[in-house]
C-alpha cells in the first residue's frame, strides 16, 4: 500500500494504491496527465521512497537490496534525460570505452528502436557524436529520434523490468504504430510497465491500470475494461473520437 504527496504539499498524489505484478507481466499505467503514474513507477524502481506503507521487490523491501544492483534491475526510459557529447553508440551502450560495446547486442537494439534508419542516413553512422556546442561533427536529433535512442538504449541493457514513461509521446502515428507491433519482441525478456495517457496503447498488455484521483479506478484487460462501461470506456471513446476526427490531442 502506498501514500506519497510532494514535500509541502496540501494532497496525496497517491493514497491506498496496492497491487502486484507477476514476472514477465506487460502492464499499461494510464490516466490524465498529473494523475500520478511517473510518481508511482518511480518508487516501484526506489528512486523515491513513499510516505506511507513499502515497496517489495520479490518478497523483499528495498532496503534489503544494494542500490547499485537492484537499480541494474530496472531499465526506465523517463520523461526527463540526459544525452551525453560522445557517439550514438555510447549513448546507446552508456559506455566511453568503445571496445566494451556488445556489437550483436548494439545492433539487435538500433533495430527493434526504429533508429536504424536514421543512423545508417550519417556518414559517420553509429559514431556520429552528439552535441554541436562540443562536437563539430555532431548530429543534432529531434525529439522523435531522441525517444527511439533512449528506446535502443533500453534494448541494449535488456534489464529484468522495463519502464517506458510515456515513450511515444514525440513520435507520429506511423512510427508508434510501429513501436506498439514490436512492443512484445522488445519486452520478450522483461517484466515491463509502460506508462501512456494514450489509451490506444494499451491492448497489447496483460493488464491496464487506470489512475484517477491518488489510485486505481479501474483494473483489467482491455477488452473488460471496455466492457464495464466506466471511466477507461468514456476516456477511450473520448480520444478515438479525436482521432476520428483528426482533432489534435494536447497533453
């Protein structure tokens, strides 16, 4: 059970939030933006701690694991990130020591990211380096190729629980339409929770839980939160009828 609100703040931004989620399980956590889902997957991972009642990880508190290898545990591709000034593939394999690249593992990830093509499109390819304020040669990305390098970089750690905090958000449709038909072969080894307000996202997960108001309204498959006719039903019909429609999305 969990209950954590911002230092200073007047509310909880969850309260009485309590589940479990089995190995290998695909879990969407959606709901509006503010509901709390970046909150929640944060403490699943122990970067922070919650105010009330704890965080098991097989059984086990997080205070009962060393830091250092409980975080090799978890893969998170956050809202917030950090590109370093050296090449594409060190940013993809988070190493400065090029000889410690796994090529296979490298190569597999450029793949399944969708960040192929754009780098075999460099003539320096993979050793394109970032950062024009430091490196003359150096690509500059946009946001949609940003979000396909932190997706490789995910790949190429290929932890034991993957978190992918809104992963598609700067990406067009095509493209996460392709990220959404690769989502089980990129998570085939993981446990992983993928966070989204975009709830076309989410039949290809075992289970949805939806956040609103500090904690779950709604817990199911798709098709049974569908079927229920509730709060996942009226968000659902909402944004289907902007896509229709081809009414732009904000948030």
């Amino acid at each position: 059970m969990y209950g954590s609100k911002y230092p200073q703040g007047e509310k909880n931004i969850l309260e009485h939030v309590s589940f479990k989620i089995e190995p290998g399980e695909k879990i969407a956590l959606v709901g509006l933006n503010g509901a709390g889902k970046t909150t929640l997957v944060r403490m699943m991972c122990g970067l922070i701690i919650p105010d009330e009642g704890e965080v098991l990880l097989d059984g086990h508190t997080l205070f009962e694991y060393n830091r250092d290898e409980m975080y090799s545990l978890f893969g998170l591709i956050p809202q917030k990130y950090s590109l370093l000034p050296v090449s594409l593939e060190k940013n993809i394999a988070c190493t400065v020591n090029e000889g410690e690249i796994d090529r296979k593992k490298l190569e597999r990830a450029v793949e399944l990211s969708g960040f192929k093509e754009k780098a075999d499109s460099l003539p320096l390819g993979l050793k394109t380096p970032l950062d024009r304020t430091v490196n003359d040669d150096a690509v500059d990305l946009s946001g949609g190729e940003k979000q396909r390098l932190l997706l490789a970089r995910l790949i190429y750690k290929d932890p034991l629980c993957m978190i992918l905090d809104e992963p598609t958000a700067a990406l067009d449709p095509i493209a996460e339409d392709k990220m959404y038909r690769r989502y089980n072969e990129i998570s085939k080894n993981s446990t992983s929770i993928f966070i989204s307000h975009r709830l076309a996202s989410t039949r290809f997960c075992d289970r949805i839980f939806l956040l609103d108001g500090a904690n779950f309204a709604e817990v199911g498959t798709h098709d049974e939160l569908m079927a229920k006719h509730g709060k996942y039903r009226e968000l659902f019909d909402v944004q289907a009828k902007y896509y229709r429609e081809g009414v732009p999305q904000n948030g």
